[in-house]
C-alpha cells in the first residue's frame, strides 16, 4: 500500500546526536563494570605486594584476595550479563567489608566495635542481596541501593569521627584514607549501577514499567503534529476516494498515512468496520513493528479551524494540525 508524502521539518542532526549518546550512555554500566573489575585486581595485589604482605594469613590478606578474585570473575562476566556482574561486585564488595570489620572488632575497643558490627550486619546484608543477582535474577534492586548507601553514610560518619576524635593520638597515614577513598569509590559506582536502565528494567515492576513507557511513547506527540490535508478529509468523509474497500475481515475499507513533528515520525491505518460506526486507528513508530502498534477506536472526529482532534473513550484525545493552512470556509 502506498503512503502519502509529505515534507516533515526534522532535524535529523539532532536526532542522530540524541541517539550516538543514548547508545553511549548504555555503555557506560558495562565499562564502569570492567574498570572495577581491573582496579579490584590491581587494588588487592598492590596491598598485598607492598603495604600488608603475604607472610601470614590474615583478615587483611583474605579482604585482599577476595577483592582480586572478585575483580577476576568481574572482568570476566561484565560483558556476559551486568546483572550478574553487578551481584558479583556487591558480593566481593561485601565478604570484603566483613573481613574488615572483624579484623577491627577482634583488635578495637568499645568504641569501634559498636560501630563495626552494625557495619558488618548491613555488609551481610549485601551479600545477600548480590547473591540474587549474582544468579541472574534482580530481586530486591532498591533494597541493594539503600544498603549501599547506608554503608557508604555510615563508613564515612565513622571515618570522620575517628579521624576527629584520634587524629591527634594516632597516625593512619596514607594508606588508611586511600582504603576508604578506595571504598567509598565503589559504593557509589556500586548505587550508580544498580540505578541503571538495564538493571532497572530487569525487575519484575522494571518490565512493567518498560511496557507502559513503550505505550506513552506510543501516544507521544509533538507539540505541533502534521498529518496531510488529504487524510485529514478522509477521516471526515468515509466516502473520500482514499478509502480503499476490503474483503475477507472485520474492516470494510482501510487507508494509510503518516503524521510526523520535530521528532515524530508515525505510520497510521485508519479502518472503518462493517458491524462498527467508529474509525479504528493502528500507530506504530517509523520505523517500528505493527506487532507493538498502538490501537484506538476514535469516538470523535471533529475538525477546528486548520487542526482535527480525535477523540476516544479510552483516553485517547489527540488534536493535530492539518498541513496546507486554514481551511477554506
């Protein structure tokens, strides 16, 4: 069937810009995924080479060598699934804060123990958590995200207490504040991750709420849309010679047309029924799948000046703007 032409005023140097950057920023999850993966590996050998040894197995040792294992298993799986990756990063982020934190419980005093073990039950926590999407399924998303950040809040209320209560008695020296540096790093690129589009709809309510975003985008239009004078007058005369009669269904007769703005571009196939007095549309993106179209029966059809609106029982009410200027009355 051929579609009638008509001039649409897109610029197409912005849309191909708007889209080189949506692809971009699908990217960045993954990428972000891979660094951490090399700087755990890089992190954990150069503490356990320069700064902490490797003479006696200790929570230190073990803290490190789950950040390289991690780091590992991060390089390897960032490209495979990024929900995976993201669980197998909480994970590594959390046995590694367990480690931590027994090592300062064993050797603290009151003061630092408190904290501590509240500081290993949410590091618990998101073990857990990353479990679930370390097996693929993500569960619990928000969840993950407010523990991240708790243990991000926490950690640095701690730090900033010891720093100011003992600042003056002991020396931490470099290596303490590149650790939490280090860490508080991770927590957020960890709450970054668990943000993203990917992850977000992987969820159950994620894919709904993809469902619904694909049929408001569906609806989406320009603040000024064209459709053709042409088919305008056909939507209001079903005797206009666009109408084309059809046999063997439910439609009668059927035409096509576009209707497109700054940054809308739509396919549209008006039908009207035989057993039905209302014209039934069919809107699918261009390009787009007939299969995700969005159907609506028009209750109305009235034309205002140089504009026509439709108008449905469903919510549907949609006014565009007729191209070639007023209308000749």
């Amino acid at each position: 069937m051929d579609l009638p032409k008509f001039d649409i005023d897109v610029d197409e140097k912005v849309n191909d810009g708007r889209q080189r950057l949506r692809r971009v920023m699908r990217k960045v999850p993954t990428v972000m995924c891979m660094a951490m993966g090399i700087l755990m590996v890089v992190y954990g050998l150069v503490r356990i080479l320069f700064v902490d040894g490797y003479d006696e197995i200790d929570n230190k040792f073990i803290t490190n060598v789950i950040m390289i294992v991690g780091g590992v298993f991060l390089t390897l799986y960032w490209r495979r699934s990024l929900i995976r990756a993201i669980g197998i990063f909480a994970i590594s982020l959390g046995l590694s804060r367990i480690a931590i934190f027994s090592d300062q419980i064993q050797n603290g005093n009151i003061v630092t123990v408190i904290p501590c073990c509240i500081l290993m039950l949410i590091a618990i926590t998101l073990v857990l958590t990353g479990i679930s999407f370390a097996m693929g399924k993500a569960v619990r998303r928000k969840a993950m995200m407010f523990t991240t950040l708790l243990m991000l809040g926490l950690n640095l209320i701690y730090v900033t207490v010891l720093i100011v209560v003992a600042g003056g008695m002991i020396d931490f020296g470099p290596a303490f504040y590149v650790n939490n540096l280090v860490g508080g790093a991770m927590y957020i690129v960890l709450f970054y991750l668990l943000d993203s589009e990917e992850v977000r709809y992987g969820t159950f309510d994620g894919r709904h709420v993809r469902y619904l975003d694909r049929v408001r985008n569906s609806n989406r239009l320009d603040y000024v849309t064209w459709i053709p004078k042409d088919a305008a007058e056909a939507l209001l005369d079903p005797a206009n010679r666009l109408w084309k009669p059809l046999s063997g269904g439910p439609a009668d007769s059927e035409f096509a047309f576009l209707i497109g703005g700054k940054t809308v571009t739509a396919h549209v196939i008006a039908q009207i029924w035989a057993d039905d007095s209302r014209i039934h549309f069919t809107v699918h993106a261009n390009p787009g799948s007939i299969i995700t179209a969005n159907r609506f029966a028009a209750d109305v059809i009235t034309r205002v000046g140089d504009t026509i609106r439709i108008i449905s029982k469903d919510g549907t009410d949609i006014t565009l703007k007729i191209q070639g200027g007023e209308r000749d009355e």
